[in-house]
C-alpha cells in the first residue's frame, strides 16, 4: 500500500519557470517529510526537508509549503535552471519506525533552456 | 571522505545464482538501509539496521538477506537471484534520530537473466 502518493509523474518547463511537485499521504503518524533530488546515475541526495508544526520552508530557490490539515506537502523551484533537471521524490517518516522513509513515486523534471 | 560506498557497480545473474552486495560508509552512522528503485515505483525499503548487529525487514524483504558484522558495513545478500529481483540496489546511512539525513551511495544496478 503507498502511503505517499507523488504527482506529477513528469513536468516539463522553460528556464526560469516554477515546477510545482505535490505530494499526499496518509500516515497521520508522519513528522519528518523531506525532498531528495536525484540526477542519472546517482544515487539520491536530500534537497530540503521541513517537519509539521511549520508550513512553509525556503532554502534558496527551493520551498516546501506543508498543509498537515489535507495532509499535503509540495515543492516548488523558483526561477528554475536547466541544471534542475533531475528526478525528484518526495517521502516520509516518524519517529521510533528506524526512520524508515516512505517514498513517493518520483517527479521527472526537465528544464528546457 | 568517501561517504557511502557501494560495490560491485554492476552485476549480471543467471538465474538461482548468489550475490553479495556490499555497502560501506565512513561517517561512523548508527542507521544504514537497503532499498530497490523500481521504475515508477520510488525506492522501497528490503531491510535496515539501527546498529552494529542488528538488522530489521523493511516493505520488500523477500527473498534477501542481510548482516551488519562492524557498524561501516551493511551487506545484502541473494541467495537464489530471480528475475523479479533486477533492479538498481541503493545503500544510504545516517545519523539516526534526530539527525534523519539519508547519504545514499551511488548504487548496484543488477540484472538477473
């Protein structure tokens, strides 16, 4: 059963555009929701990550807006970059599972120059 | 610093034939996990480990073995590799509660023939 469901599958927009990536899900027991940012090859790195008593959370061009009431988080990258480009999953966890992350799907971006 | 390790890179199997995968990471992390990425499927979770000789089922575990003998390393085992089990096998570790960063190595993409 996924518990975090991902959306879009893929995006594409021009440089400079904002890609809007959502994400739901439905363990109310959640309380660590990060982004990793995965490029061909490699192996996944966190981007950013917020926890649940805030609702936004910026670093550089990249922000995470959290809505604990529908149970929904998404990223959004300002003034996007070709160098954005990349696969992008969003996931979960909470505390005393290990820190197990629950995955979504995965965003396949594409920054068109 | 290396960071997360993963070795082989590649690996082709027949099928009922064995595997070692072999993860080894040098920041002196407590947590380290398995996971298979699938195609539109995210990662998912096959095993983890919250310390040196332990280790714990994850979502798939199926099929895999593993043992944590020294904290730096986390090895997954197939014993008899199906066709099912192709994938890109990535290691992460980290830190452990309260420091849930994952450093994900670059991964083993096997293929079982």
């Amino acid at each position: 059963q996924q518990q975090v469901k991902q959306s879009p599958q893929s995006l594409i927009v021009q440089k400079g555009g904002i890609p809007i990536i959502n994400c739901a899900y439905e363990n109310t027991a959640f309380d660590y929701f990060p982004w990793y940012q995965q490029f061909p090859g490699k192996g996944p790195a966190l981007l950013i990550a917020i926890r649940p008593d805030v609702s936004e959370k910026k670093e550089g061009r990249f922000t995470i807006s959290f809505n604990k009431s529908a149970k929904q988080f998404s990223l959004h990258i300002m003034d996007s970059q070709p160098g954005d480009s990349a696969t992008y999953f969003c996931a979960a966890s909470f505390s005393g599972s290990a820190r197990q992350l629950t995955f979504g799907s995965g965003t396949q971006l594409t920054v068109l120059p | 610093n290396a960071g997360v390790t993963q070795t082989p890179k590649f690996r082709v199997l027949k099928t009922g034939q064995s595997m070692t995968l072999l993860c080894a990471q040098d920041m002196n992390h407590e947590y380290m996990y398995w996971y298979r990425q699938d195609p539109g499927m995210g990662l998912r979770l096959i095993h983890y480990s919250v310390g040196e000789g332990t280790t714990a089922k994850g979502e798939v575990p199926d099929g895999y073995n593993v043992s944590r003998l020294k904290k730096q390393n986390f090895l997954l085992g197939l014993e008899s590799a199906a066709p099912s089990q192709t994938s890109v096998y990535f290691c992460a570790s980290s830190y452990g509660e309260g420091n849930e960063k994952l450093f994900f190595g670059s991964g083993t993409q096997l293929s079982v023939l």
